[in-house]
C-alpha cells in the first residue's frame, strides 16, 4: 500500500474529511513519528508496534564493483517491532 492509498482508504472510512484534510493528519502522524524518532525517542502504539533507534557498530565492506574494502561508520538505524494484537492478526 503506498501513502496515496492509505490516504484513499482513510478518507473512505472518515466521510466527513476530505482527501486533502485526510492528507494532512495522515502528513502530521508520519512527520510526529520522524521528529521523535530523529530526537532519540521511540514512539509506542499499542496494539500495533513500537518505533525505536538501533545503533549499528561500524564494519568493514566491499566495493561490489572492485572488491575493495570500504570502511563503514557507526549509524542509527530506525527499527520497528510489531505488537502483540499485529502478530496475532497477520498469522492468521
């Protein structure tokens, strides 16, 4: 599903939104959950997952082209775990 259809979607289910009302709440959800994560914080939904920073050590790669090895730094990586009531409902 892309953000267009999850717009869609939305707006069919809140009839008295429209799709640019619709747009900008579905804007303001994902640009909260940027900020917070950007910040440091993890974001918990319960009921569908929670949001939070992993930090990846630095490593040694490859060039794929060369073969060459290619220092990579230390990062912070978003990372998201799928709550309890998400993991019941897709294992279906």
């Amino acid at each position: 599903m892309t953000k267009a259809e999850l717009i869609e979607r939305v707006s069919e289910q809140i009839h008295t939104l429209t799709k640019r009302q619709t747009e900008i709440i579905v804007n303001a959800v994902f640009n909260s959950i940027k900020d917070t994560l950007a910040n440091g914080e993890k974001i918990e939904i319960r009921g569908f997952g929670s949001f939070r920073l992993r930090q990846r050590r630095s490593r040694e790669g490859r060039n794929p082209k060369t073969g060459s090895p290619v220092a990579v730094p230390a990062k912070r990586v978003p990372f998201f775990k799928a709550g309890k009531e998400l993991k019941e409902l897709v294992d279906h």
